[in-house]
C-alpha cells in the first residue's frame, strides 16, 4: 500500500503526517505554536506595523486570521522585555451589564457608550500596569487607583469582559466617596470625574516596554440587535480616542482591536473612515491576476509543509504527486474555487483531503475530500458566519430554498417566486446582502464584447467594496453547491474575471 512516501537524506515524509494548522488560532497555539510563529505568511507586515508602526485596527473576514496574528504576538513577545503583549477575548461580554456601568451622565447614547469603554480600557490599562511591575513605574496615583479597584474586587481580572461585569455587580462608581478604601487618596464626585482620575492615573505613569492589549473575538457575542452595533462602535470610537491620548502623553502603551470586516462596515462611528484609512489593516488574501501557485494561500501550505516535513518544499502538489488538473482545471485553482480565499477555508479543505486521500491521492478521492470538506466544513462555516447577522428563520429557510434551485445561479426575482411556491418566509432585502458579505454568494454580471456574451463573478472577499446588487445574477459559492447538492455544480462555475 502506497502512502506517497518522500525521501530525502533526513527523513520519510508523508502526505498525511503534514501539519497544516487547527480550525483556530487557539487550537494551534496549543498543539503546533511553531505553525504560529513561523508557519504565517505576513507579506503586509502586519505584526511589524502592529508593534513598531502605528496600526491599531486589524480586519479581515472570519477565518482570515486575525487571531492567528494576535496570538502570534502574544507567543513571540511572552519573554520579551522590550514589548510585553496581553492577549483579551471578548467573546462573552454580556451587553446588559455593559449598559449597567454607566461612568457617564452624557445625554447622547453614543457619547455614554463611549465615555463607558474609555473607563473601563483604563481600567485594563492599570491592570496591565500591575501585571507588569518591573516595566513599569506607576505614579501616585495610579497606585492609589489600583489599590482601589483592588478593594473593590473589580481588579485583577482575566479578562476585558471580567472588568465589566465585575464593576457592574459590585456598584464601581456608585460605592461612596473614600468607602472602598480610606487608605488612598482616590476620589471621585462624578462619573466623570471617576473616568478622568483613571485616565491621570494611566497618562503619569511609565513603562519602559510596549505593552499593548490586544482585543479579540468581539464577533463571538455579536447578536443582529442594533443596540450592539451602536455598544461596538462606541468602543471602536473609545480605543481610538484612548489610542490618541496614550500617543500625545508619550505613554509606551497600545490598545490594539480586531474585527470582522462585515461587522466593521455596519459600525456607526463618525470618524470611521479616519480609523480605518489611518490605522487600520486589511488582513486580505484574494489576490487578482496571481497565478495560482504564486499566491500567499498556495505559499501557506507550502510553508507549513516545508515545517512539518523539516526540508523546503516549494510545491507540495508536485512533491506529493496531487493529479495536475482536476476536472479540466489546474489542481491548485481548482482548491482555490472551493474556498473563499481564507486560510481557514483552504486549511480545512487540506486536513479532508488528508484523510480521505490516505491511500491515493487521485480524482475519486479529491471529490469524496471536497464533498466531505464542504457538508462538514463549509455549510457549518456560512452558517457561523451569518449567526448575529440575520434571524435563524432566514437563514435556515434561505439555505434551504437554494436546495429547491435546479441551477447553481439564479436571479433574485427567480428567489422569490420560488419561496412564495414553497411558502418560505424570507426577508431577501436583508437576507441577500448579508450573504454577500460572508461569502455564500456572488453576484454574475454579463458583458458583450464583438457579439460574444462573457460572464463575470463578482464576490465581497474578491473586491472589497463592492456590494449585493439585486439587479445581476446570483451565483451560489462552489463549495456550498456541493454541501446542498444544486443541481448543476461544476468545476467551471467560478472563473477567473480581470
């Protein structure tokens, strides 16, 4: 039985021993950290802006891997004395307690809201301070907030959401004056006063390392509730603020956040576009008119195959002996198609082929993999990324309408007619355009050039900005016309477009 061995002078390789990653940051952290550190590729030098330059905003779609480059900082820099990094999920921030700590008497929602994060982004600042006592020189009062918040049970915490709900239920800003500690000469006769002592107390005391929080996994708790979007983007608006303040006072502190890029999009903040064009960071992996083999995810692989087999390996569809074309396409764009230019996507689509392809890597096996890859992966994956976004009975009933087409493209208007024959309840005007966002669509658009008709596939992961137009085709991602078994799926379904 042949398992596609490899020889060099070292070792046997096989296909199936290859460590392509985990379906998550933490998962790879705990089991292949080196995939980490070593196994990213960071053309953008996103990690390098992060510490040296000023980026403060990363975003990308869910599974570009945002946490991959927040948790590979943390794992670089965990013994470093020049930066010391603090890694904060905020996947179980519970929103009423948030609105529960109200540090602020501002009449306008959004001026409270972020009045709140400003105090409680200090708050973590302080403890980041506490946690880290040989770079840091605290001041006066910042040893006096601390030891406040301390007898207040509010500090320490593990976590950003911890500081919330913690603040919340022991009443922070409504225990009296000096009540939580006669000791210190912390005092406050206001919310706004409370926010302005923590603010002193971080901008008079000094660190001789960077100590940068970074904020991760505010898609985990996000519900389609507008007051949510309205909560997230106060803290977009706070860490930006805090950010400026921390720069103007020479403080060696940064609060870096990442974020989904659909989640950004909808966030309601006036100087957005400022953040974003200023500070931000695209974590983007589609990249137009590469050949397939030059492209960062086909690099990827190739870089964690490199590290797994311990000698260099430039192309692993060579090395391994994958067939060069799968169904009158090149093997390499072929897997390209069935992902949404994602490391998650191709990563996962990799470990199916591994365990299918044990034996042979041939076309049969390549089509169990992709078929298994896309019911088990992909259709769980769109549906993760449209929880939040729409209702459970959209989405459930739009995922099943399209098993009802009998074409991998349709038109809106083709949609519709078919809910109303199947009764089907569906808010298209919302419902399509989400699924834009995330991937599971794309719209088609036709050109005539000399009389000839020539099709075009437009995706949000191939051209940022661009946005669902109800006017065009509709065309469903390869990979989900797998998992829901459309009629007509094809190698050919999604091509190329200059």
């Amino acid at each position: 039985m042949s398992l596609y061995p490899l020889v060099n002078y070292r070792m046997m390789v096989y296909f199936k021993d290859i460590k392509f990653g985990e379906i998550s940051a933490e998962q790879e952290k705990n089991e292949c950290p080196d995939l980490l550190i070593k196994g990213l590729i960071d053309d953008g030098g996103i990690v390098n802006k992060i510490i040296r330059g000023n980026k403060y905003l990363i975003y990308g779609q869910k599974g570009s891997g945002k946490s991959a480059i927040g948790t590979r900082i943390a794992l670089e820099y965990k013994d470093s004395h020049e930066v010391r990094p603090r890694y904060c999920k905020m996947n179980d921030l519970d929103y009423k307690l948030f609105k529960q700590f109200d540090t602020s008497r501002e009449s306008n929602k959004s001026e409270r809201f972020s009045k709140n994060w400003s105090t409680i982004l200090y708050i973590a600042i302080l403890d980041m301070f506490d946690r880290n006592p040989e770079y840091t020189a605290l001041s006066k009062s910042a040893k006096d907030a601390i030891k406040y918040l301390k007898n207040a049970n509010v500090l320490p915490s593990d976590k950003i959401s911890s500081i919330i709900t913690k603040a919340s239920k022991n009443k922070l800003i409504k225990i009296p004056i000096g009540e939580a500690n006669m000791e210190t000469e912390f005092r406050y006769e206001s919310h706004e006063e409370l926010h302005e002592q923590l603010r002193h107390s971080v901008i008079t005391s000094k660190s001789s390392a960077l100590q940068i929080l970074l904020i991760d996994e505010l898609d985990e708790v996000l519900s389609f509730k507008s007051e949510h979007y309205a909560i997230l983007s106060a803290l977009l608006r706070a860490t930006a603020q805090v950010n400026e303040t921390l720069v103007d006072e020479g403080i060696n502190v940064k609060i870096v956040l990442f974020i989904r890029t659909d989640m950004l999009d909808k966030l309601d903040y006036p100087n957005k576009q400022k953040v974003v064009s200023g500070y931000g960071e695209e974590l983007s992996w589609y990249q137009e008119g590469v050949q397939p083999q030059d492209t960062n995810l086909i690099r990827l692989l190739n870089v964690r195959a490199s590290l797994s087999a311990g000698t260099e390996i430039h192309d692993l569809f060579s090395y391994f002996n994958f067939p060069r074309y799968y169904r009158g396409k090149g093997i390499r764009k072929y897997i390209l198609d069935n992902t949404r230019h994602l490391p998650r996507d191709i990563v996962q689509l990799m470990h199916y082929i591994q365990i299918q392809c044990r034996d042979k890597i041939d076309e049969k096996n390549l089509t169990v993999a992709i078929s298994r890859y896309s019911m088990d992966y992909f259709y769980g994956e769109i549906r993760d990324n449209l929880a939040g976004m729409i209702g459970e009975t959209d989405r459930d009933n739009m995922l099943k309408l399209f098993t009802y087409l009998q074409s991998y493209d349709t038109t809106e208007g083709k949609l519709r007619e078919l809910a109303e024959t199947n009764q089907l309840k569906i808010d298209f005007d919302k419902t399509l355009p989400i699924l834009y966002d995330v991937g599971a669509i794309g719209n088609v658009s036709i050109f005539v050039d000399d009389g000839k008709k020539t099709k075009r596939y437009h995706f949000k992961y191939r051209e940022r900005y661009s946005m669902y137009n109800k006017n065009l085709g509709i065309i469903i991602h390869l990979a989900l016309q797998h998992a829901l078994k459309v009629k007509g799926v094809s190698s050919a379904n999604i091509v190329d477009f200059e």
